[in-house]
C-alpha cells in the first residue's frame, strides 16, 4: 500500500530493540555479574559474558552462615509474608468484591473508589505513628505475621478494585438462573462467581503477592532482627555494608527479581483488564 | 444451620456488611496514624490549636528544600513518565514479530522490589568499576567516571532516571491497553483520507485514549509524589544534606534519624493536605462520569 513501508518496518524494529535493551539490559547485566568471579568485578569487568564462569557466588549467598547475608532466610521470610498477605487480601478482597458486583447499595461506588485511593495512600504518612501503634500499645513488633497485617491494609483494598471488575464479567444469566434456584447469595459466590472468575483471582492474587514482596519501608522499621528480615531489608543492608561483594549481591538480587517475574508474567494482561476496567467505567 | 441462615439474609437486606472485614484491617492499620499525625502536628502552642510546630518547621530551611525537590521530583518524574510511555506505548502498538513478548517483557522493571533496581542501578553506575562509567571510559566519551549519585548536579537527574526507568513500563502497558480500545478502521479511514502518522495520532489517537491518560497519571502522581524507597536506599536524601530530600525522605529523616518529630509530623500534615486536594479531583473523576 505505502512505498515507504519496508524502510518504516525496519525503523520499527531498530526502535524496538532499543526501548527492549534499555528496560532489559539491566537485568542481563546482574545475571552476567552474578555468574563472574568477584576478582574480576573488582577490576571492572565489563565483558558482555563471563570469560570466567563461576557459580560460586550462588554457593556462597545460599551457604552463608553470616546472618546478615543469609538470603535463603531472607527468602523464606520473604515468602511467609507475601504468602499470608495475598491469602488475607483474597479473602477480605472476595467478599468486598462481591458486594460491588452483585448488589447496588448506597455509596457502593464511592467505597470501591475508595479502595484504590487506600492503596495510592503515601505510606510514609503511617509508617512512624503505625510503629508506635504496634510497638508502644500493643507491644509487638519484629513479627512476620504483624507485618504480613500491616501490608495486607494496603494490599487488600487493591484485591477488592480488581476482584470487583472480574466479578462483573460474570454473565448476569448465570447469577439470574441460580437465583431462580433458589441458591442464596453465598451459594452463588461459591458456585459460580468464584469459579467463574478463577483466572482473575489469580491475577490478583499474583499482584498482591509482588506488591507486598517489594515493602521496604515498613519490614525495615517493624523488623528489628537480621533473623526475620525479608528480601528487601537484606539488600538494603548488604548495600550500606562497608564492603559490597558484588557477585553475591548480583545473584541475591536476581533471584529476588526472578521469583517475581515467575509469579507475575502469566498474569500481566489479566491484571491490566481488570485494573484498569474498574478505573475507566466513567468515560 | 440458624446461623449461616441469618447470615445470607443479612447479606440480601444489607450487602454493604460484606465490607467489614476489609474496612476493619485498613481502620486498625490507617485510622490512630492518621489521627496521631493530625493531633501531633497541633500539639505545641496555644491550648486547642497550637502552631507552633508550624513555626519551627517553616523556620527550617530545609524543609523549603524539601518542597522545592517534591516539584521538581514529582513533576519531572509525571513528565518524563509520561511523554516517554506514550511514545513508547505508540510504538509497541504496531505490527511487529515478537510484539506481544515484548508488552510483557517490557513490564518486569516495574515487577521487581524497588530495592532490587537500587542494587542493579547502583552496580550499573558505580564510578571507577561500573558498566557505565567503565564503557564510556574506554570508548572515549568521558575522560574520568561520573558520580551519578553523589554529584550535586547529577543527582537528583539520575534518581529521576532510575525512578522513571521503573515506572514507564506501567505507563506503556496501561496506555497500550487504552490504545487497544481504539478500533482498527478509525485508523484505515484515516489512511484512506490521506492523514499521516502525526495527524493520525494527533486527532484520534490523542483524543480517544485521553480519558484513560487521566487514570495513568493520577496512578503515577500518586506513586512518585510519596516515593521514598529508591532516594533513601541511594543517596539518604543528599549530596549537600538536602540535594535529592523530597518530604518523604525529609519526613522519615526528621522522624527516625534525627528525632525532630515535630517537623515530620508538620511535613506529614501537607503531604496530608495535598493528598486531600489529591482525592478531591480523584473522586471527581472516578465517580463524574457515572451520573
């Protein structure tokens, strides 16, 4: 149709390839760090792949017996976290949902509404007055699942936008019939809006797992102890050391990174219906 | 079975219960630290309202630093996120092998933990040993390493930088996912009537995704006016003590490090304030278009 096509076909992947290795690079860069010997980082190795492959930084990170580098316990507590988060934001994010999906009541939207703007909230504005909450009323502190609650008042509000807009896909005709029934309305959430929407809990669910394994501010003032730290908490204080093993550090940040991915990927278009379904009903 | 009976009756007389659960974690964790930030803020001066906490803060120089840097880090971060997602969205909306691996791919800067990019950009810039500063050197760009992070007219550009590279992935996938709204004959007809590239994006592209732009930039307004992790964990708000602090960072200096708390309650009081104007406009859209 255009003479000009091909040459515009090629500009296009030029462009592409561009935008790809200035978002990617990065990456490649600490997996190629992480599989280099540290004597060679030191020297400012800046070969494109190791001359010298190693896997002796990986060894190291998950045989350390310093327990401020000891990232398989970063991991797990990591893990703990983020795993009792997403399960208290499914559960509360379900019944919510269900209440904007299925029923009109007054001030139904400005409550999910409200659920993102919860989310969106600057959480350094709770950080301090939140620790002397915990610390100074209740006594507590330097415990996963106290930090597991603190993100899920964050996180949960998100599941709730984003479960509402896959409960909304359901066919009204389903819901109707099994009215007609005679199911009663935890029945039907049971039967056929959860089962329905399973994908999109997933998706949810993988986005409420992700944003509470990234928390820094809050695992760094609530926990205390090398013993209970989450990733975060443990790159950010290998960072401060007085000195950095970059090989090791590469690697620890890699497979932080690559635990996230994992869990994300499968859902990325799933997410973004539904976040943004919810976000654009106005217009 | 009683129980469970009045339950569901409950649930069909008042559906709005099944939000207890929800509104009672966010209470418990949100309601005393925002009322303590309100109360601590008035807490010295005259009985009632006392200001002043107020004039301690306003006397601060440093605290005027940190509200100039939450413009400029804010409002460049907005720009640059922006301009550079949309620019980028356009392109990854066209035809091309590998399109749909590289929408997904594109995203995983935004994925990982924010203290996770600290490291790789840390290690990426670092000024005698870093891939960066070691390429340039030997390709003859720069004669000594630049110190990205401790320059005091670099660094506030180069956090921007970080910050916008883990950013503009959402930015890309949200607004591709409004360009996919835009149906593929507006753009034939387009062609067929002789519009180019730019008139094409100009007058339709533009308007129809505009709607949706709004909610791509009250997400990232949100996230970049309260960021706190990546200009702590790099540059604890410096060079110069105040080169990079932003109220975040100026508000948990004030309160966890120097133990000024007065003055990270005052700075946390007009976070509070713009986030209040913040919500007006946020409601306005959210629920404007719905009556």
């Amino acid at each position: 149709m255009r003479e000009d096509s091909k040459t515009k076909k090629s500009l296009t992947y030029v462009f592409v390839s561009i935008v790809m290795i200035l978002f990617i690079f990065p990456f490649y860069w600490t997996l190629v760090s992480a599989f280099k010997p540290e004597r060679n980082l030191v020297l400012g190795s800046i070969t494109l792949l190791p001359f010298e492959f190693t896997t002796s930084n990986f060894i190291e990170i998950f045989t350390a017996t310093d327990p401020a580098k000891d990232v398989t316990l970063f991991l797990r507590n990591s893990f703990s976290v983020s795993i009792m988060v997403t399960v208290i934001s499914i559960a509360v994010g379900i019944l919510a949902a269900y209440a904007i999906s299925d029923y009109l009541f007054k001030g139904r939207d400005f409550l999910r509404s409200s659920m993102l703007l919860v989310f969106l909230f600057p959480p350094i504005l709770i950080a301090s007055p939140l620790m002397y909450q915990l610390r100074g009323v209740f006594g507590w502190r330097d415990s996963l699942i106290g930090l597991a609650l603190i993100n899920s008042a964050t996180v949960a509000p998100i599941a709730v936008w984003l479960i509402s807009s896959f409960f909304e896909n359901v066919p009204e005709a389903m819901r109707e019939s099994a009215a007609l029934d005679g199911a009663s309305p935890l029945k039907i959430l049971k039967d056929i809006i959860i089962p329905q929407s399973r994908s999109g809990i997933f998706a949810a669910a993988a986005f409420c797992f992700i944003y509470s394994w990234g928390d820094y501010l809050f695992a760094s003032r609530f926990i205390t102890t090398n013993r209970l730290s989450t990733v975060p908490v443990g790159l950010a204080r290998y960072l401060g050391s007085q000195y950095i093993e970059w090989g090791g550090l590469s690697a620890a940040t890699f497979i932080t990174s690559l635990v996230v991915l994992i869990v994300f990927f499968p859902f990325v278009k799933k997410f973004l219906r539904g976040f943004m379904a919810a976000g654009t009903k106005g217009s | 079975m009683g129980l469970k009976k009045s339950i569901e009756e409950l649930i069909k007389e008042r559906p709005y219960v099944l939000f207890i659960p929800v509104l009672a974690l966010v209470g418990f964790m949100y309601v005393y630290p925002i009322s303590t930030l309100i109360t601590e803020t008035f807490s010295h001066g005259i009985e009632g309202i006392g200001l002043d906490n107020f004039a301690e803060t306003f006397a601060d120089g440093r605290f005027w630093d940190a509200v100039e840097n939450s413009i400029i880090w804010t409002g460049g971060n907005m720009a640059v996120q922006l301009s550079v997602a949309l620019g980028i969205a356009v392109l990854l909306n066209r035809k091309f092998k590998g399109r749909s691996i590289s929408q997904t791919l594109i995203l995983a800067p935004w994925i990982i933990p924010m203290a996770a990019a600290v490291v790789i950009w840390q290690w990426l810039l670092m000024p005698t040993i870093g891939f960066i500063n070691q390429s340039m050197i030997e390709l003859g760009i720069i004669a000594s390493p630049i110190a990205f992070f401790s320059d005091p007219n670099l660094a506030m550009g180069t956090l921007i930088g970080i910050n916008s590279w883990k950013y503009i992935p959402i930015g890309v996938v949200f607004v591709l996912a409004a360009l996919r709204t835009i149906p593929e004959e507006v753009y034939e007809a387009a062609s067929l009537d002789g519009a180019g590239s730019f008139r094409q994006f100009k007058d339709i592209t533009f308007p129809m995704i505009g709607p949706r732009l709004w909610f791509v930039g009250i997400i990232l307004f949100a996230w970049n006016f309260s960021s706190f992790d990546l200009i702590w964990l790099t540059t604890r708000g410096g060079p110069d003590v105040t080169g990079t602090t932003t109220l975040p960072v100026y508000i948990y200096r004030n309160m966890f490090v120097t133990f000024q708390r007065e003055r990270a309650f005052v700075a946390g009081f007009i976070m509070m304030l713009v986030v209040l104007i913040f919500a007006i406009f946020y409601f306005r859209y959210m629920l404007g278009g719905e009556e």
